[in-house]
C-alpha cells in the first residue's frame, strides 16, 4: 500500500497549527498587533530585517549605518515585554521545526550514511 506523503504533511501542517507552540505564538502576535506601541517596534524591526536580507541577497554592501540602525531597533524590541515574549514564542516554534525537520531528513540521511561520518 502506497503511503500519499501529501497527506501525511497535510496532517503535520494541522497538527502544527493545533499545538500548543503555534497556538501561544498565535496569541502573542495578537498582543504585539492590539498595542499600537508594540506593533510599530515590530514592524520596524521586522521592515529592516527584510531590508539587510534584500541587500545581502542582491551583493549590495551592509553599511554601518545598516548596522546601527538594526541594533538600536533589537534593543527597542528587547524592552517591550508583547515582542519580547513572542520573540521567546517564535524560538521555540523554530526548535520545534528543526526537530521535525530531522525526523523528516532521516531516511535520507541513513541512506546516505550521513549519521556515521562522524
């Protein structure tokens, strides 16, 4: 009987949005967006983590200005306890993914015997 690996995501994705990771990280980003303070930092700050990514992935240099720029924002979102906390929220989601992401990797890694090159 052939297994529709389809379906199986399928089930992954649902059981994901189902967990109790997604559901608090879910939670916290309606915090951040029902607090106008908080959803401008994070908007920000998340508009220039877009903006260094896009001038990375074009060759374009990082200025110091970039640098500074995205520091002085980490430390404005540090202080806020609403991005604070679904930052700690979206940690642990990622935990939770690279964990899957190994279950989901080990077949081929076996195959390859990429566990044995130690």
């Amino acid at each position: 009987m052939a297994v529709n690996v389809y379906d199986q995501a399928n089930a992954l994705e649902d059981a994901l949005r189902k967990s109790d990771e997604f559901q608090n990280m879910k939670d916290l980003y309606g915090k951040v967006n029902s607090n106008p303070e908080s959803k401008q930092l994070f908007d920000e700050f998340r508009q220039i983590q877009m903006d260094l990514q896009q001038k990375q992935m074009q060759g374009e240099e990082i200025l110091e200005e970039d640098v500074q720029q995205a520091q002085k924002s980490a430390e404005d979102i540090e202080k806020d306890e609403n991005i604070k906390a679904l930052m700690e929220a979206e940690q642990k989601m990622s935990e939770l993914i690279q964990d899957l992401n190994r279950v989901i990797m080990k077949p081929i890694e076996e195959l390859y015997g990429l566990n044995n090159q130690n």
